[in-house]
C-alpha cells in the first residue's frame, strides 16, 4: 500500500484517496480505530484469532501473515486459536497495524441505480430491482467480486 493512499490521522477511519486497486462499488477504508474494528468485526461475525504462539496459548498454525500475527475466525470457518478482544488489539497496537477493509459504496450503487431508475422513464415500483440490478452489476464489474468480508491487516506506514 502507497505511503500516499493512507495519509493523515491514522486514529480514526477513512476512506483511502487511492485504494490498491480500484473496483466499481466498493469503498476501502483503512483504520487504526479499536472501535471501528470491533464494529466491522461485529457486522462480519468475525471472532478475534491467532495462529501464532502467545501467552495464552501455543501455535495453532503456520500463518505467512508477515508479522501481523493477528487474524478472524469466521462462522463455518474457523482454523486459527480464538484469543480475547484485549489479546487481539494490543497485538495490533504493538506491532502498529492498519486494518483495511471493503464494503459496497452505497453511493455508486444508488447512482446507478437511479440511472437506471432514469432510462426506465421513471415511475414507481421497481425501485428495489433497480437498486438490486445496480448492485449486480457493479460486483460483475469489479474484479473479485462483492467486498462482504474482505480485509488485510498490514503495518501502518502512515507515519
């Protein structure tokens, strides 16, 4: 990631000026905020895990994670030694981490939506096709798919 990309205060979150990689629809967002985290986390029901060895346990697994040491556990899918919220954010603060996540730009999305909304001639009814059609199209468009669920734990270079 562009030392450029993540610029400014990096205690709070923000939309990246130049996302590694551009995709129609998604918005990608880099943080160092606790809160934030936990929230995105929540929404994901993403647990807080580990492959690596620490006070609270043994190596669960062999992670190639560059050092981040730090991971998530999701529902069906679960490989790495759950750990606390404490264990899981003072590990990120310590080795001074960035998470990085996608989610659907609902702004796109409504743009195209009622573009189509308008080549349609307008009237009622059909709002929620458009915007599903709209939403569609965009994750076609965007290379990898939909952004539920994607992030990287990198080291923060903001600074």
């Amino acid at each position: 990631m562009a030392k450029d990309s993540v610029s400014g205060d990096v205690d709070s979150a923000r939309t990246l000026v130049a996302p590694p990689r551009e995709r129609a629809g998604v918005r990608t967002t880099a943080t160092r905020d606790h809160a934030v985290i936990t929230l995105w986390a929540a929404r994901h029901h993403a647990e807080p895990a580990t492959g690596e060895g620490t006070a609270s346990g043994p190596a669960g697994r062999d992670v190639n994670d560059m050092g981040a040491g730090i991971r998530f556990n999701f529902p069906g899918f679960a490989p790495f030694r759950p750990i606390t919220w404490d264990e899981w954010l003072q590990n990120f603060d310590r080795h001074d981490l960035l998470f990085v996540f996608e989610e659907e730009d609902a702004v796109q999305i409504a743009e195209r939506a009622y573009a189509r909304w308008q080549t349609r001639g307008g009237g009622s009814g059909c709002d929620r096709d458009d915007w599903f059609e709209a939403k569609r199209e965009l994750h076609e468009g965007a290379d990898g798919g939909a952004p539920d669920g994607r992030y990287w734990i990198v080291k923060n270079k903001g600074h």
